[in-house]
C-alpha cells in the first residue's frame, strides 16, 4: 500500500466535508479537485548548453521529475534566436508528485520569502491560480553553494472550479498564504 500525501490527506479529511459544508454541494464528487500542476521557467536565448543544463537539473530537483525542454518553432533574428533552440524548460505535476510539490511549496517555500506578506487573491476567471516566483533558491532542493543563475519560475494550479470563488476558497483551504485585503480604517 502506497503513502497518501499529506496534503491529499488535508483535502479528503478537512476540505472536502468543509466544502460540501459551505457550498451545499448535494456530491463530494461536485467539490472541485486540483487537476495538475504545470512548472515552466524561459532560458535566456544566449544561453550555452551548460546552462541550459542546469536549468534543467534544477527544475527537475524541484519538480521531482524530468522535465521537457522547449524548442523554439521558427528563427527570430531580432530576438536572436534560432530554430530549434531551447526557449523554456516545464514539468506537469499529477498524483502523487503533484501533492507533494504543493505541499513544499505552501508550507516550506513561500513562508521563506523575504518580506512575505501573502500570494496574490487573483485567479484567471476560470478557477486556475497562476503564481509568478521571482527566486527559486526559496525551494530547500536548491543549494545556494552551486547555483549560477538565479531563475524565475511560473507554478500553475489547474482546478475543477467552476468560478473564482470555489477555486479561492478550495486553495485557501488547503493553507494557501493568500494576502488579506483589508481596508484601512478612515478617519474620523
């Protein structure tokens, strides 16, 4: 018998009876479920093949699986780019891998932010949450010794919500650090 991760653990004992508690869902099978998890970072167009091989093994490192390079489709002469070359490296997260890099990232990786004062509350409108990160050295997998070239990284979470609203709730729920918007108290 496998380990259930520990996050999943959270979503079916704690989120799921929570959601079907606030929403009145009539099925736990209508609470909306996290579907993947896509990593992507771009490489620079002048990158030679050592650093595109980094780049690679560090999105591996924090993905926990190998990931795809992206291969430009056409030559760009301004952007000095030539066709067939390495433009972007991604991962797609699902089961069991994809628990676990959430996990990392709410409970170990943000809260390392400097001056962390939460994640934007904005989703794409369709229940999907987009997440820029400017530094990935935050992710304990990466050691700061060897690191050449701090990279940014795009995490996407692919949800089944339906709105904004379920898929905010569903995140905040699974302890995602969102930023409280509170307005400032007026003056009397």
């Amino acid at each position: 018998m496998s380990k259930v991760p520990s996050l999943k653990k959270v979503y079916l004992e704690q989120v799921v009876p929570e959601l079907v508690k606030s929403r009145g869902y009539a099925n736990p099978h209508q609470v909306p479920k996290i579907v993947k998890v896509s990593i992507n970072t771009g490489i620079d167009a002048d990158a030679d093949k050592n650093q595109i091989a980094d780049i690679q093994r560090d999105v591996a490192l924090i993905a926990g699986q190998k990931p795809v390079l992206a291969k430009s489709r056409k030559a760009i002469a301004n952007f000095k780019l030539k066709q067939g070359q390495a433009v972007g490296c991604h991962a797609t997260l699902r089961g069991a891998g994809m628990w676990e890099f959430l996990y990392r990232l709410i409970a170990v990786a943000l809260p390392t932010i400097r001056d962390f004062r939460g994640v934007p509350s904005k989703l794409d409108g369709q229940g999907n949450y987009n997440l820029g990160i400017t530094d990935h050295s935050i992710f304990p997998e990466i050691s700061i010794e060897n690191l050449k070239k701090h990279i940014g990284l795009d995490v996407t979470i692919v949800t089944t919500a339906q709105t904004d609203e379920e898929g905010r709730e569903l995140l905040r729920l699974l302890g995602m650090p969102f930023r409280r918007t509170e307005s400032a108290p007026k003056a009397a």
